[in-house]
C-alpha cells in the first residue's frame, strides 16, 4: 500500500502516516472497496468538488434510500458494466398567475419553491417611463434588481437554477402573468 493517504483504517485501527495528526492532501488515484465512513457517525456526509466513479459494476448508493437521488456539479463515470441513464427532469402542467402590481409597491411574483422546473414573467405595458425592476430574491427596488424591463410586451424566462423567491416593482400599477412549471 502506498502511503500518501492522510488516514489510513486496518480492522478500524488508525494507522498513522507522517505523525502530525492532523488531516494531509491526498493526490493520485484512491480505490475503494465497501462502505467508506468519513466521520463516525455514520450519516451521510456532504461532498463538494468533483467525483469520480471508475470501475463500478451494479448500483452506486449515495444515500442508503434505494430511490434515485439529484446530482449537481461535475461527475466523471468511466469503465462502467451496465446503463447509465441520465435524465433531466421535465413537466407538462404549468401554472400561470396573474400578479397585480401597485405603483412603486414591491410584490412578490413568485414564492420559493424547490419543486420549480422553470418560471416565465411576462410583462405586457412596460416602457422606458415606467420600467418593470425584477429581482431573484426578496424586495425588488429601483437600485436593488435583477432585471429592468423597459419595454411593452417583453418575456423574460428565468434560469431554470432558480428556485428562490422573485419580486417585482412597477413604477405605475400594472398586471403581469407569471408562468410556474
């Protein structure tokens, strides 16, 4: 066994590698065969950066619950047996809401939502005069915004990566549709 790996377990005794205690860098290519507890407690853990899967027959479990589970971020998968589906989720039903907004009073067009595939605002009176201020997040303002839309019967689709909350502010009263899918 090569010892460039910071924490080694033999039969769940720590093998010690440069004597400081302390967590090393680990660079090269680690195998792994069976469960991998990284803390001791025995709940999943939170993983940032990359992961690569390499060589891997059967199923990957990420998380114990045998359901499939949302992946974000790079994953490299190589050498594999078997499928590998990867799917993005879609929808056939939307909701579209008419919001009105009052003169210089923030609204909000759309609450949070984690469930939220993609989210369409139209604006149909919009001009230069009286801009429409779209904000991804809380209190939409004339110097806080996302999106100044300044003229009639614009679209804007926001990021389908958005599940936050969006508030609008008009400088005159006007209704809008916000379409949720």
């Amino acid at each position: 066994m090569a010892l460039f790996t910071p924490n080694v377990n033999v039969d769940n005794t720590p093998l010690t590698v440069d004597g400081s205690g302390v967590t090393q860098p680990v660079s090269g290519t680690v195998g792994i065969t069976g469960t991998v507890t990284v803390d001791g407690s025995g709940v999943t853990q939170p993983v940032s950066g990359s992961v690569s899967v390499s060589s891997v027959t059967g199923t990957v479990t990420v998380d114990g619950s045998g359901v499939t589970q949302p992946v974000s971020g790079t994953v490299a998968v190589s050498s594999v047996t078997g499928t590998v589906a990867v799917s993005e989720a879609g929808s056939n039903t939307s909701a579209v809401t008419q919001v009105a907004l009052s003169a210089n009073t923030n609204a909000t067009a759309k609450a949070a939502n984690p469930a939220r595939l993609g989210l369409i605002i139209f604006v149909p009176t919009a001009s230069t005069g009286n801009p429409v201020y779209v904000k991804l997040g809380a209190t939409a303002s004339a110097t806080s915004f996302t999106y100044k839309l300044v003229a009639a019967n614009t679209t804007i689709e926001i990021p389908k990566s958005w599940i936050g909350q969006v508030d609008c502010l008009s400088v005159n009263a006007q209704t809008i549709s916000v379409t949720e899918f």
